[in-house]
C-alpha cells in the first residue's frame, strides 16, 4: 500500500520525466546538426532519466534497492553528458562543421 | 491509500511510453546522416532502454532489474566513449 501523497509525488515525478525525454526525442529527431543533437540529447534526456528513476526509487522506500535506484541516478547524471561531450568532440576532431543559421532556410543536413 | 496493483500500472504505463520513445529515435540512429549522429541516438536509446528496465522493477514486482539496469547504463556508457575514441583517426578524444 502507497500513501496518497506519496503516489501523487510518484505520478508527477513520471510526468516529468516523460515530458523531459519527450523534448528529447523531438530535439535529436528535429534539430540541424549533431552538435545541437548532442546539446539536447546531454541535458534534456538526462533530466527525463533522472526523474524517471528518482520515482522509482521513491516508489521502493526505505530498503537497499531503493539506494541502488539512486546511484543509478547519481551515474546517469555523470555519465550521460560526458558520453555526448566525447561524441560531440569526436564530431569536432572529424571537421564536421557546425550548423550556421545562413547554411540554409530549412536547416544544414537535416534529413 | 493507494493499492499496489494500481501503482505498478502507473509504472507499466510510463515504460511503454519510453519504449515508444526509443522505437521514434531508431528514425535518428537509421537516418543518421553522419557517424556520431547514430552513436548519439544508439546512446539515448540505451538510456531509455535503462530508465524501462528501472521502472519495470517497480512495474513487476522484479528488483533485481535494477541490477540490470546498472550494468547495461555502465556498457551504455561505455559504448558511446569507445566508438567516440576510435572512430577519429589519431584517438584525440579523451
């Protein structure tokens, strides 16, 4: 049994995690170039995961999974904007240029 | 109070919408049209695949998954910094 305050936090904090990864799905799909891809893919999406998991670990309480789930938060939020920092840099080490706002009115590769 | 049954839906029902998140993102992975652009996408794929497999330990009553789910966020990660690094010619990257 969950209390009604608790669910009610559980309920919004999936909302926002759906929203945020939402927001990022529509960027990487819709964005010019890899580096704006890059941008949103690092900040957005991890915000989405981070309250994704911090409703699960609030739906587990107070036991030994429940701080596993936060340490799963805690490297998401490590790992996932070094992970599109290097693919952004390996982008930059290839010479792809980044999108201009004069490369075109519909916008760079965008395919 | 709420029943746990109806809890575990409400986390049912968040996986499936990542899942359809991460199948809409496969158009960016196919599409590319460059080599980091897949990578980029393959890598928010896994991050959705490890945000499902977190909430299905909720969702079915599993915690074990959340083992899972960290493993696959350590070789999520792990991919992205592996195929970033050999994919330039001289390994400048980190």
């Amino acid at each position: 049994m969950t209390g009604t305050l608790v669910f009610a936090v559980i309920v919004g904090a999936l909302l926002l995690g759906v929203f945020f990864t939402l927001v990022s799905t529509v960027g990487v799909l819709r964005l010019p170039d890899v580096y704006t891809r890059a941008h949103t893919a690092s900040q957005v999406d991890t915000l989405g995961a981070g309250f994704a998991v911090a409703a699960v670990a609030i739906a587990l309480g107070l036991q030994a999974k429940s701080i596993q789930a936060l340490l799963l938060l805690v490297f998401i939020f490590v790992t996932n904007p070094t992970a599109a920092h290097a693919i952004a840099r390996a982008a930059h080490e290839n010479d792809l240029t980044p999108w201009t706002e004069g490369d075109d009115a519909t916008g760079g590769d965008r395919s | 109070m709420i029943a746990d049954s109806l809890v575990q839906q409400t986390f049912l029902a968040a996986a499936a919408v990542f899942v359809l998140l991460a199948v809409v993102m496969f158009y960016r992975a196919v599409v590319g049209p460059t080599l980091q652009d897949r990578v980029l996408a393959v890598n928010v794929i896994g991050t959705n695949t490890v945000v499902v497999l977190a909430l299905l330990s909720v969702g079915l009553e599993t915690p074990a998954l959340i083992d899972v789910a960290l493993i696959y966020a350590l070789l999520n990660f792990l991919m992205a910094i592996a195929i970033s690094k050999f994919a330039v010619d001289r390994g400048g990257v980190l």
